[in-house]
C-alpha cells in the first residue's frame, strides 16, 4: 500500500515535469504563427503582442475559487465547538494549485482540537477528475507533516467526492472519504447530505487512532441560497467512532457516538 | 465617468422611464417620448466615441459601456455602394474594437484584436473605413474582452441602392439584449467556479413529483438516473438567465415598455437584432402572424410563421400588418423562459400591451445528448472514470494540437454533393475539455429551436429558409473541414475540436476562390450561434441554388449540419460561436483564407451562375488593392 502510494506521487512529480515541457515547447517560433495577415498593415510586433493577448484571452485565463462547503457551530450534549471544512484553487483548466483546510476549535475554551492545511497541485485528469498531490500539515493536535495523494471530482448520478491518502512523516497510512450530494427542493432551498469516513492502516496510539475504519460523521444540511454565493443553513450530524478508536475515546471517557446539531454558512466566491 | 449632461438626466428623470428616455438615442426612444418612427444617423461619416457612463434599468444605476453615452449605441444608417468612413475613439482605460457584424469589408477593417488590427488603445482613435457593398439589416459591436455585455453594441441598417423588394410603410429597429448589473468577469468567475449557479432553472423535488405523477415513479427516477449517470442536466439551456440578467429591447426593459405605433392596415417592418451577450431569444407576437422576410442582412422567400428562436447575433426581418385598432406584445422571451422583454405595438403612442405569463421550462432529451434511449444500455462503456492506469497515461489527455490529427474520412453526407468530399476531421477524444462526443449527431434543421417543438402555433425552423435572390455561388464543395464543438460545463471550458483559442497553434486554411464544405457537429448540450467573419454560410438545408446565406447559423445539441463557403476574401477572419462567455472560455478559432498560387482569384466562370455582382459578393476583385493584401508576399502567409 505505502509502495503504491510513493510510486504514484513519483507518477504526478513525472507528469508534471512533463507537462511543464510540454508547455515550453507550445508558443510557436515566429515562423509558425498561428496567423499573420494583419502583420502586413500593423507591423509584425505589434500583431505578435496582439495575437499572443487575445489568445489568452480565449482560454488561458486563471481562475480564483474560494469555497467554505462547512463554516459552523456543532451542538452535542457534550460540548459546542466551532467547525470549518474549506477549500481554495487557482490556476487555469487543467493545472491548479488547491488548498484545503479542516479543523474544530472548542466553543467550551477548551482550545483547537483540530487544524489541518493541505496544499496541493492539481491536476485535470479526465472531464470530472481531479489528480492531486502536495503536502499537509497539522497543527492540532500536534505538529505532524504527512504527504497527501488525493482524487477529487464528480462521480456519476453527482456526487462529490474527495477521497485522499495520507502517509505521515512517521510513516503511518490514513485516508478519509468525502461524498456529497445535493437535493433541490427549490432553486434556492437545498438539502445536502454529506458523508466523511477515516480510515487508518495501523493502529497510531498518540492520536488515538486504531486501524480500519475509524469515523464516520453523516450529517444532513438544509440551506438556503439567498445568493448563490452565501447560503445559511442547519442540519443535524451522526458522529460515530469504530473499532480501536471507538475504545480510545470509551477509555478517555468520551462519547463515541454523537449525535450534533449544526448551524453556519456555506459560502464561496 | 458622469457627465454634467447625464447628472442633469437623473435629476431631471423623476421616474424611471424619463431617465432611460434621456439616455437612449432618438431611434430607440419610446413613442411616449413623442418619437413615432426611426431617425437616422447616416451619412458617409461616423464619429464614435466608446467610453463608460451610467444607465437606469427598471429604476436601478448601472455602469455601461457603450458607443456615444447610449445604450444601445446609436443607428448607423448606410447606403449601398457608398464608401463611409467611422473614426472610433476610446475613452475607456482599457483597449477596444468595433466589429462590423456581417458587413463584407477588408479584413483589416473587421475589428478582431490579434486577428485583423491590433485593438485600439485607451485614448486613441482608429479610422474604419470601407465600401458598403450589400443592404440590409446588420449590428455591429465590441469584440474586445467583455464589452458586448456591457452595452457596447448597436444596429446597422443599410438602404439598398436600388428599389427594396421588401414594401412597407413604416419601420423599427428592435435591438434584444440582456443586461446585468453584475460585472461581466465576475460572471464569468462565477461560471468558472460553479457552472450552474447562475442557472435557476434547474429540475426540482416539486418537478420531480409532477413527473412521478403523470409518468409515473419508477420512470421519473429512471430518467433522473440517466441524466444522473451522465453528470448533464436537462435543464442547461442557457448558462446565465434571470435574475442575473434583465432583458431589453432598445435598452427598455419590460417595465419601461418600448413603445411602436403603427396606423391599422400599415405594413409595419421590424427589423430584429439578437445583440445579447450570452441569450437566445424565443420571438413571438401573440395574435399577430409575422412574414420573415430577411435573415442575417440577406432577404429571403417571405414565410409567415407565429414565433421563431433566434440566436445570439442572428437578425431576422419581419412584415406584420395589424387591421385591428389593439395593442400586440412584442414577445422577446430568454430560451430559459427565465425571463423575457415586451414591447408594445399599439394604434396609438404610450399603449401598454398585456405581457403574457412565462411559459413553462422546457427540458432537453435524449436526443439533444446524441443518442437515442436505447443506446444508454451501451453507456458503460462511455464511462471516463480514472483509474490507475488511466492516471499513468493522463499526459496525453490534453494539449491536442490540429497538427496531431489524423486525416479521417467522413461517411456519405445525405445533403452532399453525389460525389464523395475529401473530408478533414479531427480525432476526438474525451479529456478534461470534451465530456462528451455525441455518438449520433443528426441533422435537426427541421425542428424549431430548442423547448419550442411543442408550441400549438407555427415555428420557424431552417429547413424553411430559401435565399430570395438565387446563390452567387452554386458551385459544389471541394472539399469538406469537420469542425466539433466541444465542451466540458462542468469546468466550464468550450472550444472547437477540444482545443482552445489559446491553444491554437495554426488557423483553419482556405485557399482563396475554392468553395470549402464547413460541416459543424455538435458534441455539447447547448445551442451553439457559430459567426465566422467575412464570409457567408450557404446552409445546406436543402434550398438547392436559393440556400439561405447566414453570417451565424446556430447548430442545436447534438446536430450535424453543413454550410458551404465560398472563400473569396483574402485575410484572417475570426471563426467562432457568439455566446460571449463560450468565446472567452476558448470557443474560438480563426480562418485564414490565403491567396491563390496561381494568382487567379476567381474565375467567375467556375461559379455556374452568369450572375451580375450583387451585395453577397461584394469585393470585387478589381477594387481590392491585392498588392496590400499581401498577395505579393507569399511568404508572409507561412
């Protein structure tokens, strides 16, 4: 599995040294332009910085995206704590720089339990694929750096789906699956049941982790788009731990299974 | 950007129609304004001057961009057969252009920034000059960045010198557009980073138990699951659609009420220009039959219909004869049915026709995908999900360049000449920029446009069109190019054979005098408006020597269709489909039409026809300075 995981990462490190190439070699030599019959009633300078500005202009534009899919207050019998699930690219079609971040901080003051950046390069593989490689970092519960290899996309019958890989500098394996879909009960108001799994290869005592499957939290938004861009919304989600990690939390005195009542803002510009 | 003269519009506009009056040219203006008719800014020469300033829309300030502070910019009126000349100054701080849309003028006067002139720069102005060598009704706009959704477009009638077949007694210009108070890169960001969020038109849960309850559950969910499984939606009719865009007519909303007159017994010429940025138009006058009698500048056979669609940058003229002392709404309705502009027709000035509720969305099909039902049980195979080994190879999933393209030999075309075309085709495969390669495109010219098959009037469709005058040009193809229009909605990227603008490497090649066969195959889920430049569409609709000739043809989802051109005017010539955000994201290309080795432009001859000149073929090649179209340099077209 840890093989799998670096021969791929060695894949995308190929490609995209590849693919860089390959974008050397794109701008015609002077002698191959594209067209140039202008060039004789505007001067071939002048029609070069023309042609090279509309042509990115068709195509070759960068774009900037932010999305906070999950801005919100959690609300359990046992605590309340603040969680935020975001993401952000920029870059053209097919190659983007992407961050994703991930974190809960108590609303008890019982500080950040969680917080982690991911910064990753994306690559478009296929019409709704995304390849993507980089690094993450957590800073709660403790300062940890893992490599992350990740597919994110949009299966068929649209759902969203973002499955990543993490291989720590420890050498530990996790990964964690996201699924989303989205239920227009109107053009505004939609329902958006959502699913995150954890998942570890081994057993990883400082974090309270055992091996196999180790959460599940499926949680069910309601929103509101009052704009596209800024929807409130409530939901409730189901929290669960399971097998080692499930005994951790028993021991620590925690509740493995929760259920929580949420309320944020989903926002994206 | 505000005027002295503008503030003193908006103080002196206490309602909202007053503001918009003051602001609008004459020929634009409401009959309520006391101006009944068209007042012409002709001549032989222009000033224009495009610069930003400030419009009311239903009562809100906008900022515009536009020619001479008006919205749209003002009616230039030409004659045939005169010279004029249009000096254009920018007053913005960024570049722009003026594309004269369907007028056959010199390539270096066709307004395309890094394709015909370099743009014109902030502060500058640039001499257009050139012969008007056909009649009719044309526009002209912006071809730089987003101008065009910003206001920057206007109409264009030319006056035919000699006597017009078409009679009437009084005429209007009718300029549709869809304006948005949202900056036009914003939404194109929008559009990049959600493609449907600007759609509010989609299928929802009460959709959903209306269908399960006329057709039943288990065929509702099954037809959900198809489009499902494809990641499509049937309702991707248009990307941008109410509330996001307000649509006008002559910059008049449909609270501000364009006003026409006509006295009952009059035949009353609308002359229809489609200049939105990014909206097709479903046109219908209820209780009025309309005579089209033009498209895109050239006349046709009069055919009386009840309500035609109408594509970005297509103009269509109808004759309508009211008897009755009544007002008629003037339906200009977004292909969405998102939203709609009325004006109104009335006996007498300051009327207010009843304006009519929207009709239902309509929902695209099967068909409009490429492949009938029965073929989805095949779909497993067009699956494009990665795998591993997928990944291993995804270097060669992008960057197709023309040059990589293999030379494919097309099957028989039914409207093809009897003899089989050398056919050029370009290999297509599905990537991050094509989700899709419709499987049986068919020819769909008998259908009306797109949600308007099952009206209880009558549609126009193209199979209907016959030129009035016969084709100048009758010969048969040479030979034929097969163009794809490609895209992927889910990251927003269109483009023509899955490439790019910005990834062409080398322009489509005609050679000057030949007569190429442009055959466009429709690979995505929308409507396509495709305009090349400087030439004519001869659509193969089975018209024979009386094809309509257009300047933008749109070509349905999943439609096969065929226009033969006539490649007559040496230059490079902007080839591309008209929705502008389409364009923006790479929906365009560029045809180079290089001159004759043999230095024997076109022997007349050769066309069949011992025809005299006439507006469709408007250079003659005895007025053209060949030398300055670098016809003496060869090399330079390498």
């Amino acid at each position: 599995m840890r093989k799998v995981m670096f021969a791929a990462l060695a894949a995308i490190a190929v490609t995209t040294s590849a693919s860089a190439q390959a974008h050397d070699d794109q701008p015609p030599s002077s002698s191959e332009k594209p067209w140039s019959q202008a060039d004789a009633y505007f001067g071939k300078e002048t029609m070069a910085d023309a042609r090279r500005a509309v042509q990115a202009g068709g195509g070759a534009q960068n774009s900037f995206y932010v999305l906070f899919n999950q801005l919100e207050a959690q609300f359990s019998d046992e605590s309340e704590s603040l969680y935020w699930n975001g993401q952000a690219s920029w870059g053209d079609d097919i190659n983007k720089l992407w961050i994703k971040s991930e974190g809960r901080t108590s609303l008890n003051g019982d500080g950040t339990e969680d917080a982690e950046l991911q910064a990753l390069y994306s690559r478009a593989i296929s019409p709704y694929w995304n390849l993507q490689a980089g690094v993450r970092h957590d800073f709660e519960p403790h300062g940890l750096t893992h490599g992350v290899l990740a597919l994110q996309g949009l299966a068929p019958y649209w759902f969203e789906i973002d499955a990543s890989a993490f291989l720590s500098e420890k050498g530990d394996l996790t990964a964690r699956f996201e699924a989303e879909y989205e239920f227009l009960l109107t053009q505004r108001l939609i329902l958006q049941p959502r699913i995150e799994a954890n998942f570890s290869a081994q057993d990883i005592a400082e974090r309270e982790t055992g091996s196999g499957l180790n959460s599940i939290d499926a949680g069910l938004r309601l929103r509101y788009e009052f704009v596209r861009e800024l929807a409130p919304y409530v939901g409730v989600e189901w929290q669960s731990e399971f097998g080692g990690s499930r005994d951790y939390t028993r021991v620590a005195g925690g509740d493995p299974d929760q259920v929580v009542v949420v309320g944020g803002i989903r926002t994206w510009f | 950007m505000l005027s002295r003269r503008h503030l003193l519009h908006y103080t002196l506009g206490a309602g909202a129609a007053l503001g918009v009056a003051g602001m609008l040219p004459a020929w634009a203006r409401s009959s309520s304004d006391g101006n009944l008719g068209i007042t012409s800014a002709s001549g032989t020469a222009f000033d224009l001057e495009i610069a930003e300033f400030p419009v009311r829309i239903n009562g809100k300030t906008g900022k515009a961009v536009g020619i001479n502070g008006q919205l749209p910019g003002p009616l230039l009126r030409f004659r045939e057969g005169e010279t004029v000349t249009l000096n254009v100054t920018n007053k913005l701080q960024e570049d722009t252009s003026v594309h004269w849309h369907g007028l056959l003028v010199p390539f270096q006067m066709d307004g395309v920034p890094g394709v015909t002139f370099p743009g014109i720069k902030p502060g500058k102005t640039f001499r257009y000059q050139f012969p008007v060598r056909q009649n009719g009704t044309y526009w002209y706009h912006s071809h730089s960045g987003l101008q065009e959704q910003l206001g920057h477009y206007g109409p264009i009638i030319i006056e035919p010198s000699e006597r017009d077949p078409i009679g009437y007694d009084r005429e209007y210009v009718l300029v549709l557009s869809d304006w948005s108070f949202t900056d036009p890169h914003r939404i194109y960001a929008k559009l990049k980073n959600n493609a449907e969020s600007l759609n509010f038109q989609r299928r929802t849960l009460p959709d959903f138990l209306r269908d399960a309850a006329n057709s039943g559950f288990s065929d509702t969910l099954e037809d959900r699951a198809m489009w499902g499984k494809m990641r499509m939606s049937p309702r991707d009719l248009a990307d941008v659609g109410a509330p996001t865009y307000t649509y006008l007519i002559n910059g008049h909303s449909t609270a501000e009420n364009f006003n026409m007159v006509f006295q009952p017994g009059e035949r009353v010429r609308l002359r229809i220009i489609n200049a939105s940025a990014m909206s097709l138009f479903n046109v219908r006058i209820p209780g009025l039959p309309m005579t089209v009698v033009q498209s895109d500048g050239l006349n046709i056979q009069p055919i009386e219909t009840d309500e035609f669609q109408m594509g970005v940058a297509e103009t269509y003229d109808v004759i309508v004869a009211p008897e009755d002392d009544q007002t008629y709404a003037f339906v200009a309705e977004s292909i969405d049915r998102s939203g709609q502009a009325v004006a109104t027709l009335g006996p007498r000035p300051g009327l207010r026709a009843a304006v009519p509720d929207l009709r239902p969305v309509p929902s695209l099909t099967m068909k409009d995908m490429g492949m009938s039902h029965k073929s989805m049980a095949g779909m497993s195979d067009m699956e494009n999900r990665p795998t591993m080994s997928d990944m291993s190879g995804m270097s060669s999933m992008d960057h197709m360049t023309h040059g990589d393209m293999p030379l494919t030999a097309m099957g028989p075309d039914p409207h093809g000449p009897p003899t089989q075309l050398a056919s050029v085709e370009a290999s297509l495969k599905k990537g991050p920029g094509v989700a899709n390669i419709a499987a049986m495109p068919s020819s769909r010219l008998n259908e009306p446009g797109i949600g308007l098959s099952d009206q209880p009037h009558r549609t126009l469709t193209y199979s209907q069109l016959r030129s009035l005058e016969p084709n100048p040009d009758s010969r048969s193809p040479q030979r034929e190019v097969v163009i794809h229009l490609t895209s992927n909605m889910e990251r927003y990227m269109w483009s023509f054979d899955g490439v790019k603008f910005s990834e062409v490497t080398q322009s489509i090649r005609f050679r000057e005098g030949e007569r190429v066969r442009l055959t466009l195959i429709n690979d995505t889920m929308m409507p396509h408006p495709i305009h090349l430049h400087g030439m004519f569409f001869d659509l193969v609709n089975g018209g024979g020597d009386h094809k309509p000739r257009k300047h933008t043809v749109v070509v349905k989802p999943a439609e096969k269709l065929s226009v033969d051109v006539s490649a007559e005017h040496v230059g490079d010539w902007a080839f591309h489909c008209h929705l502008l955000y389409h364009m923006h994201a790479g929906m365009m290309q560029v045809v180079s039409v290089l001159p004759s080795t043999d230095k024997m432009p076109m022997d007349h001859d050769m066309m069949g026809h011992d025809m005299p000149m006439e507006h469709e073929m408007p250079m003659d090649h005895d007025m053209m300075d060949h030398s300055a179209m670098g016809h003496d340099k060869p090399e330079e077209m390498k």
